[in-house]
C-alpha cells in the first residue's frame, strides 16, 4: 500500500508541475519551427532529437544565417531531497543557485567534461560532434542527446536555443528560439514519457542566469566565454 500511495503522489507532483510549467509565462515566438521526437530508453533516460528550421521572416528578419547550432541548458533534480544533480564536477560548478526566483536556480549549461566551448557537442578544436547537425536557412539544425542513468526519483528538464555562429552574418549572437522538454525517473527506475513545449518567457531568464554562470566560471575552469547574445 505504501508503494501505491507513493507512485500516486508522485504522478500527482509530476501532473500538478506540468500544468503549473505550461501556464507560467506565455510562448516565446521562435524565428522558425522546432520539430521534437522523444521516447524512454531502458537505462532511466530518454532519446530526444530536437530540429530547428530556421524561417527569420517568422521574427521580421532578412538574416541569412549559414551556421545554426545550439546551446542548451538543463536542471537535474533530486526529488527526495531536492538537491540539484549534474553529470560531471565541471557541470556542478556552474549550476545557479543563489538567486531569490526558486525557479532560476539548478540550471546549468549541458556540456560534456573538459570540453572548453558553452556551444551544445562543439569539440575543442570546434568543429562539432555527430550529436550536432548545424543548419541554415535552408538546412535543419539537428540536436540529438541520450540522457542516461539518473537515480529513482528523478526530475530533468531542458531548454533547447538554437543560435547563429556565422561569423559576418547579420544574425550572428543571435538566439532564434527556446524549446522545453523534461522527463522523470520514477520509483522503479523507469522513465517517463516526455513532455515538450515551445519555451516560455521565464526560460529565457533561467537561460540568461545559466549564460551568465558560465561566462563568470569561464577563466577559472578554463572555458571560452560566450559572446554577448540577444534574441532575435
């Protein structure tokens, strides 16, 4: 009985933050159309793909853009204690906390260890991992990540931002779009389904903070700092 009652009350906190996620803020506008596909794996994670079609009239623009990558941010927590999880020491110690909006807090840019860029599966040399399609205006900006092995009781979400890097482009700096997914590892250590949406305006600010804890930690942990970006 104690095991029913705790599933229900999880499956209840997991409801009960969705809708609360899906009504906090309104849509950010894209300067195209995201495309997601996702589903549960068997080592308490999930497969995701996220695709960007970049489309800059979508934002009043003219900007060509001939590489779009991405950066994207995640927040991992623990739902028993409510301690803010990373994948690496690196991770850890650029996660946000201290900030007086709980929702701003436990967000940190998703990089591999000792990889020196903030951009989404950019090798040192910077080129781009098979994790990374970048596009263009006529070509898909492909992100493609296998979040594994989170514990039992489990929260990870993610906001994926497409940007341009051409450098000379009218457009470069520029974030073209935020998109939201998240999934749980539940008490048996099977994970959800996930659920996805166009961001909405408070994850840009969690995305802001998690630019910024970078670029403050970039000398320190040797990182290359991010650029001065905006919204296109």
């Amino acid at each position: 009985m104690k095991k029913i009652l705790y599933r229900l009350s999880f499956i209840a906190l997991l409801s009960a933050a969705i809708v609360v996620l899906s009504n906090c803020g309104n849509p950010t506008a894209p300067c195209g159309d995201f495309t997601f596909t996702g589903s549960p794996h068997s080592s308490q994670g999930i497969n995701v793909q996220v695709d960007f079609d970049f489309n800059p009239s979508d934002c009043g623009s003219s900007c060509n853009c001939n590489t779009i990558c991405y950066i994207q941010i995640v927040r991992i927590i623990d739902l028993n204690t409510g301690a803010f999880l990373s994948p690496n020491t690196d991770q850890q110690n650029r996660i946000v906390t201290g900030r007086s909006d709980a929702w701003l807090n436990g967000w940190a840019i998703d990089r591999l260890s000792g990889r020196n860029w903030g951009y989404y599966g950019r090798n040192n040399d910077g080129t781009f991992a098979s994790t990374i399609t970048t596009g263009s205006n006529s070509a898909t900006a492909t992100l493609i990540d296998v979040p594994s092995g989170w514990p039992n009781n489990s929260w990870f979400d993610a906001v994926t931002v497409p940007v341009c890097i051409q450098s000379g482009s009218s457009c470069v700096n520029r974030l073209l779009g935020y998109y939201y997914w998240l999934f749980t590892v539940g008490s048996t250590g099977n994970s959800s389904d996930p659920f996805d949406e166009i961001g909405r305006t408070w994850m840009r600010d969690s995305f802001s903070e998690s630019v910024t804890e970078w670029n403050n930690d970039a000398s320190g942990l040797g990182k290359n700092s991010f650029p001065a970006m905006s919204s296109l």
